[in-house]
C-alpha cells in the first residue's frame, strides 16, 4: 500500500507519531481513568516528572493502587501496601526498584506526591525518587535504570487499579485502592528541543538501539 514507509525505528516509537497529548505538559485524571494505551498516557521516559495522588484514607486505612503503567514485563506503580505508599519502577523483570515509606498514611484528606529527578539529557539513565506525603518527605531511593522506549506491547495505564499484570510482585491484580482516590495530577518536564536538536536527538536514538541491539 502507498505511500511506503520505510522508517524503522521512529515507526516503532510513539512519541514521533500524530498523537493528542503532543506537546503536553500537565495531566488530570479523575476516578474511573483507565485502559487508557500507553502511547497515549504521560510521556515520564527519558525525563523528570512528578505526579500527585489526591485521596482520602478512611479510618481503618486503605491499600490498593493509585497509578499504574506498563505490566509484569516493565512499567511502573505507585501503590499502597498495608498502609505505606509505595513507588515500584520494573525494570525488564531484570531490575525492580522499590521506594517505600516506612509511616503509615494518616486517615482523612491525603496527597501523595512522587518525584522522580532525571539524571539529564540522553536515553534510558537512571534518577532519584522521592515520595512525599502532605508535603513531607516520607521515602527516597535510587531507580539506576530505566526503560528507554516501551513498557510492553499491550499494557495500559490506568489509576485506582491495574487492569493488565501486575507490575509489582507485591501485589495481584487489579488491586483496587480501597479507599477514595479523588484525582491524579501528572506534571512532565517539556523536551524543549530545536529542530536541529530533535533531528540529533533521533540520530541518538538510532545509534542507540544499534549499539544495545
């Protein structure tokens, strides 16, 4: 079929393709978001982000997932566990890294907020996480690698539960927070690239895969 496309990789990648989150920043999501593909879900690869949880831990607490990505193959979750948030980024099932906090939630209104600080420019390098709960710093840990291009071929992201495999061994899905989770608010670090730096970029790109082939 015409026209023929001979482009291997960016045909592979999804961030060069038409796509209605292009250029966005800033994501809501409100109860009841989820199967959503991962192509169109926030772009968190080879940059900072932050993303907060708004919920509300009833008396006797509430465990559950509150943001999932990807699948027992590689993604990530942010999670609670027997009261405790906790971050868990998979890497290829050949790496998982987990950022716990070791207090309980307190019951009522809660935001918990993660924070993931890229090591800088270039693919698949590593960064350091923080999860905050009310403000506060409540855990902190190193995730030394991450995914450079997809998470898997067929999983999604989804908030209050994870609809596909569980990416955490943690857990069996989909793991419903139990209590009420009010939004997710995702922040993404733009790319703010020239032309000229988006045509080296995926130069970069290609000799990367090359090289890991």
């Amino acid at each position: 079929m015409l026209p023929l496309d001979d482009r291997f990789v960016e045909r592979g990648d999804p961030r060069w393709r038409p796509s209605l989150i292009e250029g966005r920043t800033r994501f809501t999501y409100y109860p009841g978001a989820k199967h959503i593909p991962e192509s169109s879900s926030p772009l968190v690869k080879n940059r900072s982000f932050t993303f907060t949880a708004h919920v509300d831990i009833p008396a006797g607490g509430a465990d559950g997932v509150l943001v999932a990505a990807g699948g027992d193959t590689a993604g990530y979750a942010l999670y609670v566990k027997e009261g405790r948030p906790v971050f868990e980024y998979n890497y290829f099932m050949q790496e998982r890294y987990k950022i716990a906090a070791r207090e309980k939630l307190p019951p009522g209104a809660c935001a918990i907020h993660f924070e993931f600080k890229y090591d800088g420019w270039g693919f698949a390098r590593g960064g350091t996480g923080t999860i905050f709960v009310n403000g506060v710093k409540a855990a902190e840990g190193r995730i030394a690698r991450t995914v450079l291009g997809r998470f898997s071929a067929g999983e999604t992201f989804d908030t209050g539960l994870d609809t596909g495999s569980p990416v955490s061994d943690a857990y069996q899905s989909p793991f419903p927070f139990q209590g009420k989770l009010k939004r997710v608010d995702f922040d993404i670090s733009p790319a703010r690239l020239t032309a000229q730096a988006e045509r080296e970029l995926r130069q970069a790109y290609r000799d990367f895969l090359i090289s890991n082939d």
